[in-house]
C-alpha cells in the first residue's frame, strides 16, 4: 500500500511541473534592478536644486512639522524646519537604500530623529513616484497605510517655515527667562497651569473641573502656525462650554506672555508666579500628615529623601537652589555630608523635620531640624521653626532643633542659606504632585528653588 502512494504522489509531482510555465517567477529582463532604481531615485532628488518639501505628521497624535530639504550628489541633504533647535539650516547625511525597495534614509541625527524620539516618527521612508513629479514616502518599518507626500519645493515654503518657527522661540525664550516657577494660564473664561515642552512639541494644561475640588490634566500635541500661534491635535475642552483649537501669542517678558486669542476661552496672559493658579487638591494634607487621615489604613510617618549621590542629586534640587546645596559639602562646612532626608508624622510626638545626613568623626550622622506645619490651603504647607509657633500651637512645646544640629546651623550660614530657602519660614512651600513616588516641594518665597523627594513610605502616596 505505501508503495502504490507514493508512485501516485510522483505522477502527480511530475505532472504539476509539466504544467509550469518555463517563465514561472522570472524577472523580466527589461525590469530595473533596485540598485538602477535607487541610483535613479536619488538623481531625481539631487537634480531638483530648489529643494523638497513635506508636511510631516507621524500620527494624528503628533504635531504637523514643515521641513524643507535639498539633497546632494555627496549625500548630504541641508534640512530646515519649524522645530525648535532645528530651525536653521542643519546638515545631516542621506542615501537611497533599502532590500525591498528603494528607500531614502537619513543617516546621522536630523529633525527625523528627534521626531522619532518624541513618538511615531521615523528616519526612514519608502519611495513610491508618482507621475506628477512628487514622491509617496512610507515609514520603512511598521505599517504603511499613511503616506507622507514630497513634493518639489515652492519660492515661499522657506519663508513659511521661518513664520511658523517664530513662536517656537519665542516660547522658549519666555520659558529659559522666567522669573518663577509657576506658568498660570489665565484667560477670560477660565484658568489652568501652563507647561510647555518646546522640543517635543507639547503643551500640559492642569484646570479645575466643575464644582472645584478636582482637577483635570491633559497633554496635546501643537502645530506651530505663522503669526505666533500654534494649534493643538486635538480641542481643549474644559467645563462652561470651553473649547480651544487654536492660541496665538503676543509680546513676552520674563513675568508673563500675552494671549491674544483663545478660541471662546478669550485673550489673557500666561503669567510667571511664585504660587499656583489654584491650589493642588489635598497634597499638603498627605504631606503633613502621610496616610494618617484615612482610617481604613494603620499611620506611618512620611518619610522621603533627595535621592543619589552629590553628581545625580543634581538633577533632584532646582538650577537656582543647587548651589546653596553643594556648599554643604564644602571643606570647611561638612566635607562627608551624605543626603537629604524628610520626615514628617514621625515618631510619638508626630514630629516634622528635614534631616541632613553626613559623617561625624567618622559615624553617620543624622542633624533633624525641627519645623511646624500647616495646611493652608490644598497644596500650600505654612513653615514656621519650632520654637517660632504660637503658644497654642499643637507643636507647641515639642521637641526643638539642638545639639549639633543647631550649631552646625548657627555656625555656618551655609545651612540657613540652603534651609530658609527651600523652607521659608512664615511663607511655606507648594507641594506639587509628580509621577509615582515622588513630590516636588516649591518655595513659595521664590519658586524658582525646588526640590522632588523620593517617598519611601507610605507607599502609593498619591493614591492611599
């Protein structure tokens, strides 16, 4: 029997190569090869002398970026766009390449790069011509339904680009020169914290939803447009019927930059302040008082810290507060000095304080200096030292910051000029919530001094 089935399955294999054309999957002999092909793609780029230009937009979440490019024979493409950073003339390398088919690639780090870098971007495209003189670019890897159109350059398309990076500068000079740390939205009909990425492209609104109390928070993608205007991927809507597609900016100082128009929002400014618009809701309260006031949990104290050591707790203390920082380690203040530590709800007497950690003799040691805390509002905690409340006060009478700790403050102004001002006595701190486990707490006297702790307990601060 198996040697009856496979006599059949021999007649039948030979009888399906009979069929066989004896051109059966052979290229023509006319067809291109893709080197030709890439040698020819590339020449059509080189011979256009007034450049090329597409629209760029990775996604629908992403911004629309222009980018102007002209292409040599040595492989090198100068590249302008509207992007912050790429805004003048830069010079990247190119090639058509590719196994598939021909694909144009930029080789060394361009605004391609940083657009990928953001999200959905890529720095290599299949080439599809098209018989009007344009070119269909593809993503080269990942799906290839969207389609990016190069086009031949027109006379204003420069001109265009240079209008549309305008307010890509003028942004981040209002950013690199502000006088606070804060960026309040304030427009006719509503209010909201303003944060700017000018690099990726993005801008961070924080609003109050109806009723107060909470908060809503959403990032959008912006596409610059001429005059100083940018529009988001997609409406900001907001409560009282607010919808806003399109801002347009008008002169910046270092306290503010006017806004001219905002959809029905109306005109307004972002103004650059030491205190928030309106107050983060409930962040002080967790910070004084940990996850005490939830009474489906047993208290522990909060206990956090600036991470790292001396070079990476560089990125933990604000620009403008890091150098009253690092003179703790000076020579002549406390050479070996170690971290940073918070606690607060801390032990039977509930205390509050900042700890700086450094070697004695040899033996770490621990400085606890002593504060009062308040809750003033949602996110504003009133400092006040221990031995500065009133007699009511319920720390009224706790323990004070002494022994070694006072003298180190006492003889070194290097201590009261590092604590007084991320603690201001009398004013207090913004206490302003950040990813995981970890807050930032911000100088109401100058909100340009700053510092995120690391929370080690309780554990999920923000949500317990």
């Amino acid at each position: 029997m198996r040697a009856v089935s496979l006599v059949l399955s021999m007649v039948f294999f030979l009888t399906s190569c009979e069929k066989l054309d004896q051109n059966y999957n052979k290229i023509p002999a006319d067809a291109p090869r893709l080197a030709e092909l890439q040698q020819e793609y590339k020449e059509m780029l080189v011979a256009n002398t007034d450049g090329w230009f597409m629209e760029y937009q990775p996604g629908s979440d992403n911004p629309s970026v222009p980018i102007l490019m002209k292409f040599l024979a040595d492989g090198t493409v100068s590249i302008i766009s509207d992007r912050y950073g790429f805004d003048a003339e830069n010079i990247s390398t190119y090639r058509v390449g590719g196994v598939i088919g021909p694909e144009l690639i930029f080789d060394t780090y361009s605004v391609y790069s940083s657009i990928a870098e953001s999200g959905g971007g890529a720095f290599d495209f299949r080439m599809y011509p098209q018989e009007n003189g344009e070119f269909v670019l593809k993503h080269a890897t990942g799906g290839l339904a969207t389609e990016f159109v190069l086009r031949k350059a027109r006379a204003t398309d420069h001109d265009d680009i240079i209008a549309r990076a305008s307010v890509g500068r003028v942004l981040q000079e209002f950013s690199e020169n502000s006088s606070a740390y804060f960026r309040n939205l304030v427009l006719d009909n509503i209010s909201a914290f303003w944060e700017m990425n000018i690099n990726t492209q993005q801008v961070t609104l924080t609003w109050e939803n109806s009723g107060g109390g909470t908060t809503t928070t959403q990032t959008f993608s912006y596409t610059t447009l001429p005059g100083n205007g940018i529009r988001l991927a997609e409406p900001w809507t907001a409560p009282g019927g607010i919808e806003v597609n399109e801002i347009f900016f008008g002169d910046a100082t270092p306290d503010g930059i006017e806004i001219t128009s905002a959809g029905n929002a109306g005109a307004g400014e972002i103004q650059v302040a030491h205190i928030p618009a309106f107050p983060y809701p409930g962040t002080a309260k967790r910070y004084i008082l940990s996850n005490s006031f939830n009474p489906n949990q047993d208290p522990v104290r909060f206990f956090a810290s600036v991470s790292g050591t001396r070079e990476t707790s560089v990125d933990r203390i604000s620009p403008a507060l890091w150098p009253y920082y690092e003179k703790l380690w000076a020579d002549d203040v406390w050479p070996t000095y170690i971290r940073l530590q918070v606690y607060n709800y801390n032990g039977a007497a509930f205390t509050n304080s900042i700890q700086l950690l450094g070697a004695i003799n040899g033996t770490n040691t621990w400085l606890p200096y002593y504060y009062a805390l308040d809750e003033m509002d949602g996110s504003h905690v009133m400092v006040r030292k221990r031995n500065e409340v009133p007699t009511d006060h319920p720390h009224y009478g706790a323990t004070y910051t002494s022994g070694t700790a006072l003298t180190m403050y006492n003889d070194h102004p290097e201590f009261a000029d590092f604590m007084d001002r991320i603690y201001p006595p009398g004013i207090g701190v913004t206490i302003v919530p950040l990813s995981g486990q970890n807050v930032r707490v911000v100088s109401r006297a100058n909100s340009l001094y700053w510092m995120d702790l690391t929370i080690s307990t309780p554990a999920n601060f923000w949500n317990n």
